[in-house]
C-alpha cells in the first residue's frame, strides 16, 4: 500500500537528486516510474487476498480526506556513516500519521502483522546493496548536503501496489487506487 506521486513530480526528484548519483553511482538508484512512499508492506500474498485488502483499504480511505505533503531533505538510514538506504524525506504531517496508523490498525483485522518499527515516512532514492568505501560515503553525505530539493504533492489516493522481483529490482504495478473520503476505486494512473 503506497502513496503514488504524479510521473513529472517524480522524474523532477531524480533529475533535482542527480549530485547524489554522480557521487556513489555504485548504488540500486530507484528510477523515477518506481518511486513511491510505503505505507504497509505486505508481502508475498496467497491468491485471491486482494479482496479482502481492497475492503481494508476502501474502508481506510473513506475515514480520511485528501492532504498536502511537503517533500524536502535528503538522508539515509541508519545514517550517511553506515548507509543502507539514501532517502528523501517528508515534512511531518498529522494526516499522514493518521492515515498509516488506520492502514496498519485495518490490516491487523485481516491477519496481517503491525509493523514494530515506527512509522518514518520518506521516498527511497537507493539501496545500498554492499559495504561503501569511506570516501564515497563522505561524498555522498556532502552531495545530500548540496541537494535543495523541496515539493509539495497533493495527496489524494491509496494505491494498492503489486511487486514483481526482476533482476534489475522490484517491477511496481499499480492494482486499484482508491480516492479518499470515499474509498471508492480510482482511475488507475501511470506508476
């Protein structure tokens, strides 16, 4: 379950993000089509269980009404010294928290476990599939350093999402978007 932002948002972070790849190009940089914030992560899914997400999910998005994030800061976790995952951030937003905390709440319901990590919203530039020698991590905290990026995304969907493991990475599809404030299905939408 994710949030989805429109295609030219998301090929202005990769181009506004560019230093980042100029200074560790080594990394899995997630491209633009593939770039997306997690809200729940559910896994391998047995057939026939879309149904009963698809119920959770427009019974969430029916509980909450569109919002605005701010998307701005670059940073990694657990942090540029041992980076494992470079990221660019979300400005805190009550909605947000909200609206995940139903996702999770809702999904318990239908058997699926409540994260025990809390909830750290942010897009996923790059993983780092392999230990970085200390200079290219240097080079990488100064380039987030330079990068200035900042945007607002209008927020008006939760989007149930389909991952396919390829060798270049995950393939994302997106299964139904459902509109909040009514949980009713969406047009599907390029992702």
């Amino acid at each position: 379950m994710a949030l989805n932002l429109p295609l030219p948002m998301r090929e202005e972070i990769v181009r506004a993000t560019a230093p980042l790849r100029e200074a560790a190009p080594e990394l899995a940089w997630i491209d633009a089509p593939r770039l997306h914030l997690t809200l729940k992560f559910l896994g391998e899914q047995p057939d026939g269980a879309d149904g009963a997400v698809m119920e959770v999910l427009a019974e969430v998005a029916a509980r909450h009404r569109p919002f605005v994030l701010d998307l701005n800061g670059i940073g990694a976790f657990p942090n540029f010294r041992r980076a494992r995952v470079v990221w660019l951030g979300v400005a805190p937003e009550p909605r947000l928290e909200l609206l995940q905390h139903d996702v999770e709440r809702f999904c318990e319901r239908i058997g699926h476990a409540v994260e025990g990590r809390p909830f750290r919203p942010h897009l996923t530039l790059a993983r780092v599939r392999k230990p970085l020698p200390e200079e290219t991590l240097r080079a990488l905290a100064r380039a987030a350093r330079s990068v200035s990026h900042h945007t607002e995304v209008d927020v008006s969907s939760i989007d149930l999402m389909r991952s396919t493991l390829d060798r270049r990475g995950a393939r994302y599809e997106l299964v139904r978007a459902l509109t909040l404030g009514t949980g009713t299905t969406s047009m599907q939408r390029e992702s």
